[in-house]
C-alpha cells in the first residue's frame, strides 16, 4: 500500500514543471552611494511612473530589507514595476526606478542605490 502512495507521489512531483512550482517574483538589493548593504530600508513596488511618483496604489505590502540589504516580492506578474526604496532622508530618487520587464516563473534580482 506504501509503495503505491509512494510510486504516486514521486510520479506527481516529476510531472510539475518549473513553471507550476516557481512564481514570479523580484529581489530587490539595497545598497549606498559607496556600494555598503543597507539593513532597514522601506520598499515598495509600483505599476506605473504616475504612482510612483504620486506614491499610491502600491503593489503589495511595503518591504523592509534585512541584514544583506534585500526585500523579496513573490506572485508578481511579468512586467515593469518601478521601485521606491526609503531610509530617512535617502532615497532612489532620479536613479534606477524601473525594473526591466520580470522573467516569468524566475527569482528576478536588482540593485538600487539610495542616496
């Protein structure tokens, strides 16, 4: 009877492609204007320059990048999104804003620099 579950279950996971067992999503890397990580910067994506730059109708909840500087999205889709990263007075202002267009079912990574 085990070996039958078993044989059932191995069959069903090697049936699962890459596309059905990994999502969409984005690591953002934070770093300052001398390349150092930065722990503790508040992230949020967004669909469009106009709410990003209006800062409304983020995507998802806002992310708080961790000890190696980075902030995971997951379930995204594949398209641009521009980023906004914060740390007090630092900022992504007038840099790199805008991501490419997200590699479907991949972890796709970028680096801001807040100034």
């Amino acid at each position: 009877m085990y070996q039958v579950l078993f044989a059932f279950v191995f069959t069903f996971l090697f049936t699962l492609s890459d596309e059905q067992l990994l999502k969409t999503s984005l690591q953002v890397t934070v770093r300052n204007e001398l390349g150092n990580l930065q722990e503790g910067v508040d992230v949020q994506l967004y669909e469009s320059a106009e709410d990003y730059n209006n800062n409304e109708n983020a995507i998802g909840e806002k992310q708080i990048t961790d000890s190696k500087g980075r902030a995971n999205f997951k379930n995204l889709e594949s398209k641009v999104y521009f980023v906004n990263a914060e740390k007090g007075e630092a900022n992504n202002f007038g840099g790199a804003e805008k991501t490419e267009t997200l590699a479907a079912n991949k972890v796709n990574k970028v680096t801001i620099i807040i100034e």
